[in-house]
C-alpha cells in the first residue's frame, strides 16, 4: 500500500517511507458525487442525527468498492509499513464558481456551499470504524466540519488561520486523552499553492533505546495557541509516545511543547523532545501540494500534519505574483469508539465530546 520516494535521482541508494498516494478515477468520483447529492436530497444536512446514525451502512452501499477496501485497510493497519496517511487525489469535482469569494475568517463561513462535501467527507470516514464527532473544544462544538481559512488578523498564529509562519507538525488535539483516532482534510481551494506537510512516527528507522523516555508521563502538553490554559493544566503531565514499545503511538505538538517558551518543560522533559525533535524534522513530508477535491486521511495516533508559509491570497507563477482567493480546507474528525469516553461526551449526545485537557472536561456545560 505505502509508497517509496527515492531521496537520490541518480542511485537508489536511500528510501523513505510514503503517505500512500491514490487516483481517484473519473468512474469512482462520478460514483462519490452522485452518492453525495443523493444523499444531500435525501438528508438536507451532513449533521442530519440519521445519517450519521446509518453512516457505515451508507459508506458501504455507495462508495466504490476499490476505496471501501482501502480504506479498510488503511484503519486497521498498524505496522511498521503504515505511514498513517493516505491521499486521495480528485475525490470531487468543486465549483469553484458556486462557492464564491473566500470569506475574510471561519466565522463568516457560508457552510451551505460546503454541505455537498461534507457527506462525501463523511463517507470516507464511514469506510473506516469510526464515526464523525465534533469537539467543543473545537470552535465551542462548531460542526462536524471546520472551514480552515486565512485570516489576517491571526496570519502570524500557529492555527489553522495563520499565514504568514510554517504551521509546525502536530498531532491533532494533542492535549486531549480523547483526540480523534482520524482527520480528513478536503481542499476545496488552494489557489496559492500551499504544501501540507506531514510528520510520521513509523518514519524512523526503530524506536530505539534513545527514546524510551518518550514514553514516561513526564512532559507537559498544553492546549493550543487559541485555547486558554488554567495555571493547574499546565502541570499536567503526560507521555508523547504510547502504545506498543517498538509501533508506538505519537501525541505531539512540536510548538506549544517545544516552541512555546512559557510552557517551561522540566530540564529532563525539554532534553528529551529536543533530541527528538532533531531526528524527526527531518522525516517531515512536504512534497505534495493538494489540489481542489484532494482529501488527506489521517490516522491521528500514528501521523502529524501541518503545512508551509505562505502568502494569502497571493499565487507566484515563474516568479511574478498574482492575487488569487484564498485557500479553503475542510476538516472532519472521527472516533472509532465512544464507549470508553462516555464520561466526556454530552449525556444526550454521545458524538459531542466535551473533554477540555487531558482528561478534565469542560465544567459549565
């Protein structure tokens, strides 16, 4: 299933494992649009409680049969040969025209022009073992599907709204016990060119000896950058790798634990991840630029994502810029279990987790 990119044009000398790449064909997406506008009729919403009551069902009757298998695959896959990535390049056709001018931020988002999408997004993770949740740490509960756009007053952040400065590698919700087990990301827009960029656990030759302090609780993990943090989170402890010893599992943000300067990691904590962080910057993945209708799987234990600079709403073609509109991502996330986590969901909605940090929930709900 997983690629090889060869680092060396000239010898095969040297190797890396690859997210593996998937063409969609014209067959398979006309299959995945019409499923998706049949069941926009029949739904109204992507959010429609049936719909995603019956997802896998749906997943299963729709979905070509090729992707199904992969994507099967993919979910219950952990080996030493699993990325944790899988790009499916032209899933959809998108209108550019009818969705119109990017809005200035995520808030002023028109999510009717993203409905269709949304019941593709959540088919893809309906061939998997896991359902569609929304997090009310993300956003306060805002969807199951996030717009992830540019805004200019956050172009200097390390959120899904900055610009101007390298998103670093993480995982998704790294300070949640309950993160999502898997991310979608569709790109609906990326006029400007952007890379994602991609980090993989399974990229390192062995787990050897030299990281078994990564498995010790003894490393602060704070919320992300948008989020507030209490004085008692921050002495919040927990490992960055969990698991199997030698096929770990990965809960890891490299800027708020490494970059953020206010987080003071203990001396052990701040040695450990910087010896780390030297190996794995250079794992990270970044030669792929999606384009409209390309969707990015995600297994979030196993793979961190990010992406490069970039100027909003500018394109370089052969050194001359022109404007363009601003990028547009959707992200949607999954878990394969709830009944572990029924403490941290909304006693009338199981698919509504209200985990704040590391096992405490939000108290006001």
């Amino acid at each position: 299933m997983n690629s090889l990119k060869i680092l060396n044009n000239d010898t095969i000398t040297e190797a890396k494992l690859l997210p593996t790449v998937i063409e969609i064909t014209s067959q398979e997406r006309r299959m995945i649009q019409d499923a998706a506008e049949h069941l926009q009729r029949k739904y109204g919403s992507y959010e429609n409680r049936d719909f995603i009551r019956h997802v896998h069902q749906m997943a299963s009757y729709f979905l070509p049969e090729r992707i199904l298998h992969i994507a099967a695959d993919f979910a219950s896959d952990f080996s030493e040969n699993q990325y944790g990535a899988l790009i499916l390049k032209g899933l959809m056709d998108v209108d550019q025209e009818s969705l119109g001018t990017t809005p200035a931020n995520w808030q002023s988002a028109d999510y009717s022009k993203f409905n269709l999408y949304g019941f593709a997004c959540a088919l893809i993770h309906g061939a998997l073992p896991s359902k569609p949740v929304q997090y009310y740490s993300q956003r306060k509960g805002g969807g199951l599907i996030h717009a992830i756009i540019p805004d200019e007053k956050m172009r200097e952040t390390q959120t899904g709204s900055g610009s101007a400065t390298d998103l670093y590698v993480h995982t998704e919700d790294a300070f949640l016990k309950h993160q999502a087990d898997f991310l979608s990301f569709m790109y609906v827009r990326n006029e400007e060119q952007v890379p994602s960029t991609l980090y993989s656990i399974r990229s390192h030759e062995s787990i050897g000896d030299q990281y078994k302090p990564l498995f010790d609780r003894i490393y602060k993990i704070p919320k992300d950058a948008n989020l507030e943090t209490g004085e008692s989170e921050e002495e919040t402890l927990d490992a960055v790798l969990y698991g199997n010893n030698k096929l770990p599992f990965m809960r890891f943000d490299a800027a708020e634990q490494l970059f953020n300067p206010s987080i003071k990691q203990s001396d052990e904590a701040q040695q450990c991840l910087a010896e780390f962080w030297d190996e794995a910057r250079h794992l990270i993945y970044s030669d792929f630029t999606p384009q409209a209708g390309d969707v990015i799987l995600v297994n979030n234990h196993l793979c961190a994502h990010g992406r490069s600079a970039f100027r909003a709403g500018v394109r370089n073609i052969d050194g001359i810029e022109h404007s363009c509109e601003r990028r547009i991502m959707l992200r949607m996330m999954s878990k394969v279990s709830l009944i572990d986590m029924r403490a941290h969901t909304l006693t009338e909605d199981p698919f509504f987790v209200i985990e704040e940090h590391l096992g405490k929930n939000f108290q006001h709900l």
